[in-house]
C-alpha cells in the first residue's frame, strides 16, 4: 500500500526517485497514465491490469465510456524502475502533469500519484475545506470498520 507524501525534484533527463517504501510494492516494473486531474498515476503492474480489464469491459456504444478508453489507454505507459529505483516519465506525460523541477509523489492506496508541486499545493487547500469534504464524500459508500 502506498502511503504518505515526498518531495522530490525531476532531473534534466525526465526522471524521478521512487521514495524507497514504495520500491518492493512496485518492483522491477509498473504503469503510468494520465491522471483524472493534472496529475499522474502510476499502478503496480497487476493493479493496472485489474483497472484496465474494468475499463475495457464498458460498452463501446456509450461516448463516456469510449472517452475514458481514450483517457486512460492513450495516456498510459509501462515503465522500468531502474537499479537506483528511478522512473523515467514521458516528455507528453511531464507536459500534461506541468512536471518542471519540484514534483510531490503522493501515496493514494493501491497506487501513488505524481503532481507537479504548485498543483498539489491547490490539491491540499482543497481537501483542507471541511464542509466541502462533507459534500464531497458524504455519498461515498465506504463501510465503518465494524460494517467491513
């Protein structure tokens, strides 16, 4: 499970450092695709197929589920952690995200987000706002610990 924030800086080549807790979970090899924000998401190999077995089974005659097809299979890419635990994120991937220099890596559960630092700063005003925490997520369906 990723957990956690980390600060990080992008080198000249379009790398970055996987925070070392997050390197076994990953492994030799994972995915990365664009976010539903301006941001990155990055899966474990088997997460990204589970995910992309669910976006394949939606139906090819409904124009949201063929947009998010788009979404998701045109901005994903498979990725080698190599031997310092560095990740190379494509050049149309960087741009999307606004990825310059300071990035922050953010654990999300099964899988850990990549945001250009100035965009996860709004990110984080946004989820200080308790009353729209309370609008946003009161119609989620997540189960107290006695219900799970």
């Amino acid at each position: 499970m990723f957990l956690g924030r980390f600060y990080h800086n992008l080198d000249e080549k379009g790398r970055i450092t996987i925070p070392a807790r997050y390197r076994e979970s990953l492994g030799d090899s994972a995915f990365i695709v664009q976010g539903f924000e301006r941001n990155l998401i990055v899966f474990t190999a088997a997460d990204f197929l589970a995910f992309s077995a669910g976006v394949t089974q939606t139906r090819v005659n409904d124009a949201n589920a063929r947009a998010m097809r788009r979404l998701f299979f045109s901005g994903a890419e498979s990725l080698e952690v190599d031997k310092a635990g560095r990740i190379l994120i494509p050049q149309y991937l960087r741009e999307f995200a606004g990825l310059v220099s300071e990035i922050v890596v953010v654990g999300v559960g099964e899988q850990f987000e990549i945001w250009a630092s100035d965009e996860w700063r709004k990110q984080e005003e946004q989820l200080k706002d308790a009353e729209l925490n309370d609008q946003r997520f009161s119609n989620l369906d997540i189960p107290s610990q006695s219900e799970a």
